[in-house]
C-alpha cells in the first residue's frame, strides 16, 4: 500500500509542479482559470488561482472521458506538451465538446476541482481529511514504515514538506468531495491529473 501512496503523493506532486510549469509562461494563450498565482519568493501563498465549482456527475463523467484524448492532443502538439498555441487550443475544445463540455476551459475548471479534493483525500482511509492534515499524517506514516531505508524516508518526507510551500483555498462545495469519493477509483487511474 505504502508504494501506491508515493505514487499517489508523486502524482499530486507532479500535477501541481506540471500547473506552475504550464502556465508559468503566459505569453502563449492564456486558456486556463488555474493560473499559478505569482507571490514574493519563500512566502506562503496560494498554488494556484480558479473557480471553485459545484461538480456534477455529467462533468466527472466528461473529464474521465476526455481525458485521454486532451493527454494525447496536448502531447502531440507542435510546441510540446506545455506550449498551447491557437491550433492546439481549437484541437483540445473539440475533444472537451465531443465528450458533453462547453470547451477546454470547462474541462480544466473541473480538473482543478478534482485536484482540490485529491489534495486532501485520504487514499488509506478512503476519507477526506483535509490537505494540511494530510501532509502530516503521510508524514507519520513515513516515519513509522520499516520497510524504507533512511533515504527514501527522508526524500518521501521532503517531498511531502514541499507540498506546504504553496496553500489551496477552502472547499467551498462538500457535495465534490462525495462526487470525487464516489469516483474515486476511475479518477486515479485516469490520466486527467497530468
């Protein structure tokens, strides 16, 4: 179970990581609500800016349906996977509307959702705990798992510290965290956090 969380942790990691990359360059089209949020070096802020939205079933089930195609139209691209130019825009919005979304930019307004509520979901516990407290109960885990060497608990440990450089704002719908539990196992396995 414990190299299903560092997977877990990785990818929360790397989808954060993968949002500040993205759109740290803006000078492509800008396309997206969950804009890295530029704040004074080493001061605490939040990761990322959007809109909160209550979730429905028709939006999880058009996100875990796109999701494939939007990863495959956006690795193909021609800038790459991070550049998103007026071409690739027109491509990503066509696969959205071809699985029931207004356009890409819903299809990213509900990932950010997503994400908010994977932030602090307990993968053990199947239970929403909220991020901070989540940060320190995989911390604990850590610690107490014999089966890691010294290195690989102290880089899982950093690795989850990290996560506290930057703060997500307060779930404003309850009824996403039982959309996003209820989901669970086709979310995590679905390439949408990429």
């Amino acid at each position: 179970m414990i190299p299903y969380l560092r997977a877990a942790v990785a990818a929360l990691a790397f989808s954060v990581l993968t949002l500040n990359v993205a759109f740290a360059d803006q000078s492509q089209v800008d396309d997206t609500p969950d804009k890295v949020v530029k704040r004074p070096a080493g001061s605490m802020g939040p990761c990322m800016a959007f809109d909160q939205i209550k979730l429905t079933e028709s939006q999880i089930s058009g996100l875990l349906a796109a999701a494939d195609e939007i990863d495959q139209v956006r690795e193909n691209s021609h800038g790459g996977f991070y550049e998103i130019g007026p071409e690739t825009m027109a491509k990503l919005d066509a696969v959205a509307r071809k699985h029931g979304l207004s356009g890409y930019l819903e299809f990213k307004t509900i990932r950010a959702n997503v994400i908010q509520v994977f932030s602090g979901y307990d993968r053990v516990t199947k239970r929403y705990v909220g991020r901070e407290q989540l940060i320190r109960v995989r911390v604990a885990r850590t610690k107490a798992d014999r089966r890691m060497s010294a290195k690989e608990k102290t880089d899982e440990i950093d690795s989850l510290e990290a996560q506290r450089q930057c703060t997500l704002p307060a779930i404003k719908f309850r009824s996403n965290i039982d959309l996003v539990h209820k989901n669970y196992a086709p979310l995590v396995s679905s390439k949408f956090q990429r």
